[in-house]
C-alpha cells in the first residue's frame, strides 16, 4: 500500500495547480484518467478513479470500461408502516436521502462517457416528484424503505438509461441500499478509533510502532427483498449482531487481536468475515479503509458498486 501511494502521488503531483487543458486537449474525467493510468508503473493495477466534485466521478478499468456516477440530494420523509410496533422506523421522520445513479459503459477510446449533464436531465422529474415530499404519499412507495425506494427509481430511469447499471439509496450516512434491476444489496458502515502496530512491517518502518487510526468500516450483505416488511435485512440487526465484534475491536490495539497475522487492513477485513459470517451469513463484502481513499475491499459474493469516499 506504501507503495502504491507512492506512484501514485508521483503520477498526479504534475496535474496539482496546473492548467489541465496544457496537458490534455479534453480533460474530461475518463481522459484524466487514462493519462494517470499511463504513469502508474506497477501491475495488477484494475481501475483508476477520478472524482472531480464531491458529487460525481468515473472508474476506468484497464480495458477502456467506464463506471460513471453521479449523486443528488432529496430531503424527504417517511414511515414504514409494516415494521413491528414500538419500531422507530415506524412513526413519521425524515432523512436527507442522497441517491447515485450509476452507469456502465465500453468507451471503445472515447474521450467521454456519459455526460454528467444527461444524468441532471433524466433526475429533475424524478427530484422534482421525491423532493420536499412525504414518500408514503407517491404511488409505488406506500412501504418506502431504502430497498423500495432504490427500486422504484430504477424503473423510472432504466428505459431511458439503458447504461444504469446501480441505483444506491443512502437513508443516512452511515447505512443504504443498492438496486441493479434484479439484487438488491445493502451496507452498514461504522467508525473504529483502534491502536495499531505492524509487526512484520520491514525495519525502520514507522508502522512498527504503536499508532491509531479511525477506521471506516463497512458491511455489505446481498438478501433476497422480503417484500412484507420492504428490506433485505433490517440495520438495526446488521447492528445488534455485529455489536460483539465491534467491541473487540473499537477503542483497542488491534494487533493483538489477530494472533499471528499482522494487523494490517487485509488482515484485519480477514479477521472480521471470520468473526461475523457465521452469524451475519448474507455478509458478503468488507471494506476498511485505514485513512481516506486508502484501504481494502475484500468481496466473495457479487461486489456490487464502490461508494465514493
């Protein structure tokens, strides 16, 4: 990973403060990706992502496929009116929805995909039916959870965006459903504020030392949709049941927790699947990101889209 970032940081440290145009005739983000894959001296490299605004980038694969994305805001409310009685979820409440539509494409050499413009022009009737509203009300979200909510937007874009590939549903920060026209996926994500020390980091690696990170820490599950209750899997038992394991991990030195393996992110992603998968069975994705933008995946199922960062 160190040194990953170093070539990394070596190929885009010209691109800092200058004038993109000078370099590139069209510095869109598939072509500014392409030319820091071009500098990246090291195999086994299988995408390169450019996220030119908060709200929008593009994974470029080796071979010239473009993974496009683009997120919106929607300040809605909603109840579920099917949840057991007592549940929270059950009395009228609100989010700040955000929701990214995702498009997959061959560019076959072209210098843009799909333009960010087309994705604000199919998303402004559907904003302008979800926005500012109560979502219970909308014909087809009487039971409007993340999953529901997910799929009824893909039915609305997919005939006139046959390269929608995901539609992702944040109900909060820290938790969301995916829709790809036949799985849904959700994720629970969570903060570690854990202690680290690398033992067999090499000689005079600072990593050798005791240091700490806050670790960001999702779980991904793919389950069939209950269509009663209106989810896969609800959150808060994706919670409750991996609230053991959190407690061996948040607030302590993690290396000694993994035995004789070192504590670094693929390690400790190992480590947590084999903690929680026997009873967390639709786990079937981890990410771990020590710092922002730099971590590990560790997928054994359909991976589904990556979140931005």
């Amino acid at each position: 990973m160190v040194k990953l970032r170093e070539r990394l940081v070596a190929a885009v440290s010209p691109l800092d403060y200058a004038h993109l145009n000078g370099l590139l005739d069209q510095p869109t983000d598939e072509n500014l990706s392409r030319w820091v894959r071009a500098r990246l001296d090291l195999e086994g490299i299988d995408a390169v992502g450019i996220q030119s605004t908060q709200d929008e980038g593009v994974d470029l694969s080796s071979n010239d496929h473009a993974h496009i994305w683009r997120r919106y805001l929607l300040q809605s409310a909603h109840q579920l009116p099917n949840v057991p009685l007592g549940h929270k979820c059950g009395r009228m409440h609100g989010h700040g929805f955000e929701v990214i539509l995702h498009a997959d494409q061959d560019l076959g050499g072209r210098e843009i995909g799909i333009d960010y413009d087309c994705l604000d022009k199919l998303w402004a009737p559907i904003n302008a039916e979800l926005n500012f509203a109560c979502l219970n009300d909308i014909p087809g979200l009487e039971n409007p959870t993340s999953e529901v909510i997910s799929r009824w937007i893909w039915q609305r874009l997919k005939p006139e965006l046959p390269e929608l590939s995901w539609v992702t549903v944040y109900e909060t920060a820290s938790c969301g459903a995916h829709f790809d026209g036949t799985h849904h996926r959700i994720w629970k994500e969570m903060t570690l504020d854990s202690s680290v020390c690398l033992k067999h980091a090499p000689v005079g690696d600072p990593r050798r030392r005791i240091h700490g990170h806050t670790y960001t820490l999702r779980l991904h599950l793919h389950a069939p949709l209950d269509e009663v209750m209106g989810w896969t899997v609800d959150f808060g038992d994706v919670k409750e049941i991996f609230n053991p394991v959190f407690k061996q991990l948040d607030h302590h030195p993690l290396h000694e927790i993994v035995g004789d393996h070192d504590a670094d992110t693929a390690s400790l992603a190992k480590w947590i699947r084999e903690q929680t998968q026997p009873n967390l069975s639709q786990l079937d994705r981890i990410d771990l990101y020590e710092t922002k933008g730099c971590g590990v995946i560790l997928s054994w199922g359909a991976a589904g889209p990556a979140l931005p960062i």
